[in-house]
C-alpha cells in the first residue's frame, strides 16, 4: 500500500511464466497474483493465470491459481477468484461470479477507485517527479535534523551529546516529512486542499502527477511516523497535521489505509475505534468519462470500523454503528446506529450491535496523547535498539577476536611494508586487491553470523517481553476498558512482535516455531505446521487463548482479543486435530471461534469465520461470512 501506478502485484512463490496479462488491465492498491497453491507443506500445485483486456482488481483483489478472466470483467474489492470469469462478469466474493445488465446497479465493491488518466500506458511518468523529490527530501530532513540538534546539543558531553542527537533526531525526521506532504498538498490543491477541487476531477497528466506526488509524501510521512507513534495518541494529531478530520476525543486508530492523496476528505468522529489495516477509498473514477468523482468518507462518532474492512467512496457510518472484520461497505449501504454490517457479497449484511463503551482516559485526552506518545517512542526505540544492537556488538566482538587468528586477513602495518616493497607493480596490486577480496568475504560472512544468532535471541526477548508485561492472559470473562494499562501493553506487546520475532524466512523450521508459539502461552498440538505464513504469530500477544490441536497446518490469523463492543476482552480460539488452512493470509478467524476437526477452507479472497458459524466437523468454508461448500472445490 499503495500499489505503484499500473503495477503487478508481484506473486508471492514465483510464477511469472504462468502470468498472462491482457492490455489496460488495471491492479487496485493491496491486490494480489498468485498462480501457486500450496495443498499441503510438502506438495505446491501451478495453474496458468489469464486476465483479459481491459480486466480490473479491485482493491485487495485476489487471483489464484488457474484463474482465467475475460475481457473487461471485474474483481470487486476483498473477493478472490479461482476459476473462469465471463467477459463483462463480476467476482462478488470467493469465487461467487454474476452478471449485471445494463439497468442493474454493480455490487459495492464494484467501484473503480484507482486514479489514472485511463487508456495510456505512461504510468512511469506520474512516478518521476516522487521518486527525485523522495530521493532529493528525504535525505534532506534527515540532514536537518541531524544539524538542528547537534547545534542544539553542543553544550552537552560528547557522548551525551551523541545519544541526544540520535534520540531526537528519530522523533523529528517523521515530523519533518509530514510538514513536507502539508507543503505539497498546499501547492498542488491550493489552501483549500481536495475540497476545493470539486466533486469532479479532469484526469489529465498533471493532474495525476499532482496527485501522485501528495500520495507519495503522504503515505511516507504516514509509514515514518506510524513506526514510532503507532497506537498513541500523538499520531492523531499526526494525521490531522496530513489533512484528515479526525476527533481527538477518545479515538483509536490501529491503522488506516487510504487514499492518501484525499485524506483531508475523510472524517472520523469522536470515541470511535478503527481496528488494523482499515482500508478508506474516497475516489470513484468514471473512465470512460475520464472524470474523478470525489466522495468524502464519514464515520461517526462511538463506532467500531472493524480490521480490514474496506469503506467505498461515500459511505456513512452512522454515530453508534458498526463494520465487521473484513466487510465491504458501499456507498448504498445504511449502517444506521445500533447496526453492524458484515461481508463482502453482492448486499452488506446488517445485524444488531449493542456496545458497552469503556475508556481510561475518559475526558482526558491531553494527557492521553502525552502519555501515550512518550510510552510508545520509548518502547519503539526499545525494539530498535533490541534488533540493530546484537549483531553490532557481536560483529564487532567477532571482528576483535578474529583479528590475531592465524586465519584471519592480514590487515597488520608490517604486512602493508611488506606489500610495498614488492618491486613487481602487478603482483603489488594483485595482492591488494586479494586482502580487499578476503577481508570483505570475512566481514560478510561475520556479518551473516551475526545476523542469524540474534534471531532466537529476539524470538526469547519477545516472549520474555511479553510474560513481563502482559503476564497470562485468561478467557474469564473479565473486561478491560481501552487506554488502560492491560490495552497498552497489549500494544507494545504487539510493537514488539511486528520487529519480527519470527521472519517469513524460517517458515520451513516447524518446530522452531511451534516452539515460539508455545513459550508465548500458546498450545500446540503435535504435526503441527503454521505454514507457510508463520509471521501470523505477531498477532499473538493473547497466545494465552489461542489452541491447535493435533495434525493442524495453519496460517490463518486467529484472534483471542475482541475490541468489537469498545471495549478489550479476550476470548478463547481453537482449532480442533486437522484443521486444514493453507496460504490463508486473508482468512480471519474470530474471537471465541471453535474450528471442528478436520475442517478445512478454500481458501480465495477473504473467508470470515464468526464465533458459532461452524459446527460440524469433516466441512469445506469459504466466503465472508463463510459458507460451505463442496470438498472438491478445494482442490
């Protein structure tokens, strides 16, 4: 996020041999590719993936394994497909497929939100000028700040001084590039911002190129700085300073993905809670048209946006009203107050929703954000200085006493003498360059060392971290309110676990992280695999509450702590012997879900499973919610 102008989503295990891709074929931010399905931790399955001309992803779109779309057919947001899509056709949700006339109204998740000037192929162009501005800036900001606190610093002992600089500067980087994206909304959309630009947009190269440079300022000052003031209060303000119209009272933001080049037209009011990776689309684009509409999004006050939901151009959501994970709300959706809406099909479903809102910091918002901004820099420098400080010290450490080593290069002033006195020029310079050679090999290979030692060392800091702070957590029905101490330290428990503690990399060693899972609270049955996607652990803080049986491969992201009523409470999630959920990124199960055994899910786009829609074992889901389906589809 954000996906580069007319970019392919790069597939995730390889493929690109079995990629067709027809022309003008359009990927919306967050889509995905891929032509590989794994059936089981040993066994990869490849399928031929065809898109035909004029084919659109949506946003999150995904295309499996043997998938084969027609001429101008669409892929609406979060579905998946994995099969053969009609010319003109629509995929609702997995692998649900329909046709629309021409007096028919398109799904929701229909609406093309990527902004380009359509029918032209210069999508490199629009990314010039960002790229030489990031290239240009950016270093900039970080020499200034570095400058602003030497000359400010000066006065101080040099190693206080050194350690002041370093602080400071972390902290004022992030704030320098978000004043920078401020300068460029003002000079590219005027004191006004995009709502002086109209409801409706031209779509011309400058245009774009405008656009385009405010989305990439925007969206970098969005990333530096949700690095260190993710969860604080302080990053309110921070969004506000980039343009949106956020309420500072009682709001909680987790992550919020938008368009980043309109996000002065996104409103959220007070007391409401918008949980991870919320995706917010205020762009509708007419190509045929070749016109932008621009539809402000509003959320209300006291609701709950839950993670992964995607919010179409216009939508509403009503004060006291609520999304589901992973929903698709459209701009003719009415999710009125006491309402949640869930799923992704063709109608948003709607269900009663009754919270109970609890808040630490009820009317005491300024301290909140002082607080809390101090808590999270700390700990965010806490986590860094946890994944750069051991294999600095350990390379340097090996470096001290591998010097002397009979085996180790000669970088002695004897044996430089020695080189000098070589009357043969080129024997001088082949054996320079052979201790450059040697002594660079050595260093890398020292380096690598180091690198991979401190990986179980992070892992056992990260579960020590976690019993230190968080201690066992319990499915006794207490509740917590949000900003207290048990949710803040939820969220550096989380911080800390997204360094990461387990890389994608080490995906084929099963047991190491089995036993990670384990040392966090978690219980794991024997065979188990979380395979291939084991960094879905970094969502474990509550690992407490979260159980696999026997025989289980999983990467799925299961959930034991629900903010869903506005408050925290923790819930126990299991998965019975045999549960089967491969290359599942985009499967979420619930709180308080109980998989039976031998269940299994096809996995294409997003499958939801709420507690209590599953019950009988020996079953095949997909879809949000999910549904069942035949086993053979699975395959």
């Amino acid at each position: 996020w954000p996906c580069p102008y007319g970019g392919v989503p790069i597939p995730d295990y390889g493929g690109f041999d079995l990629l067709t891709i027809g022309n003008d074929v359009v990927f919306d931010a967050g889509s995905r590719v891929n032509p590989v399905m794994l059936t089981s931790t040993c066994v990869i399955t490849h399928g031929h993936v065809r898109i035909g001309n004029r084919a659109r992803i949506g946003l999150v779109g995904e295309i499996r394994h043997g998938a084969n779309l027609g001429d101008d057919c669409i892929v609406c947001a979060g579905a998946g497909v994995m099969g053969y899509v009609p010319p003109g056709g629509y995929a609702l949700s997995a692998n649900v497929i329909k046709r629309f006339s021409a007096n028919e109204q398109p799904p929701a998740g229909a609406v093309d939100t990527k902004i380009r000037v359509p029918g032209t192929g210069q999508h490199l162009v629009y990314e010039i000028l960002p790229m030489l501005s990031y290239l240009i800036l950016f270093p900039a900001c970080i020499f200034s700040a570095l400058l602003i606190n030497v000359y400010t610093f000066s006065f101080l002992p040099p190693r206080t001084s050194a350690m002041c600089v370093c602080i400071i500067s972390g902290s004022m980087v992030p704030l320098l590039v978000a004043l920078l994206a401020r300068v460029f909304r003002f000079l590219c959309y005027g004191p006004n911002g995009s709502r002086g630009l109209g409801t409706e947009v031209r779509l011309t190269p400058g245009f774009v190129l405008a656009h385009s440079l405010v989305a990439t300022w925007t969206a970098l000052a969005d990333a530096t700085c949700s690095v260190f003031y993710l969860y604080s209060g302080g990053m309110l303000y921070i969004w506000r300073l980039l343009g949106m119209n956020i309420s500072t009272k009682g709001t909680i933001i987790s992550e919020i993905l938008s368009n980043h080049g309109f996000m002065d037209l996104v409103e959220i009011g007070s007391n409401s809670y918008l949980a991870a990776r919320t995706a917010v689309s205020v762009a509708d684009v007419d190509a045929r048209r070749c016109v932008l509409r621009l539809k402000p999004v509003r959320v209300g006050s006291s609701c709950f946006i839950g993670p992964l939901s995607v919010l179409m151009p216009g939508v509403t959501i009503d004060d006291n009203a609520a999304t589901g994970s992973c929903a698709v709300v459209g701009e003719r959706t009415h999710c009125s107050a006491g309402r949640i809406a869930i799923g992704d099909g063709e109608r948003t479903l709607t269900l009663a929703w009754k919270p109970r809102p609890m808040d630490a910091f009820e009317n005491n918002d300024i301290t909140w954000a002082f607080y809390s901004t101090f808590l999270f820099y700390i700990m965010s420098l806490f986590i860094r200085f946890i994944a750069i400080a051991p294999s600095w010290f350990l390379l340097l450490g090996g470096l001290r006493l591998a010097r002397n080593a009979e085996w180790a290069p000669r970088v002695t002033a004897q044996h430089a003498t020695e080189v000098r006195q070589i009357l043969s020029p080129i024997l001088r310079v082949w054996i320079n360059i052979m201790d450059t050679v040697q002594w660079s090999l050595f260093v890398l290979v020292l380096f690598c060392i180091s690198i991979n030692i401190v990986i179980p060392f992070r892992s056992m800091l990260h579960v020590g971290f976690k019993h230190l702070i968080l201690g066992k957590i319990k499915d006794d029905g207490t509740v917590y309110p949000m900003r207290g101490r048990v949710h803040q330290a939820w969220c550096c428990v989380m911080k800390f676990g997204r360094m990461p503690a387990i890389p994608k990399s080490m995906r084929f060693l099963f047991e190491y992280v089995n036993a990670y899972i384990r040392f966090l609270g978690a219980t794991v049955g024997k065979g188990t695999r979380v395979y291939p996607e084991p960094e879905v652990s970094q969502a474990y803080p509550e690992a407490d509450c979260i159980s696999y049986g026997d025989n289980v491969a999983f990467s799925a992201h299961m959930y034991g702590h629900d903010f869903n009523m506005l408050h925290l409470k923790f819930k126990r999630t299991t998965a019975a012997n045999g549960v089967k959920a491969y290359d599942a990124w985009q499967t979420q199960v619930l709180p308080g879900c109980h998989l039976p055994e031998n269940t299994s899910f096809h996995n294409v786009g997003r499958s939801v499973v709420f507690s209590g829609l599953i019950t009988e074992p020996d079953r095949t889901w997909t879809g949000n919610p999910v549904r069942l389906v035949n086993a053979d589809s699975a395959v």
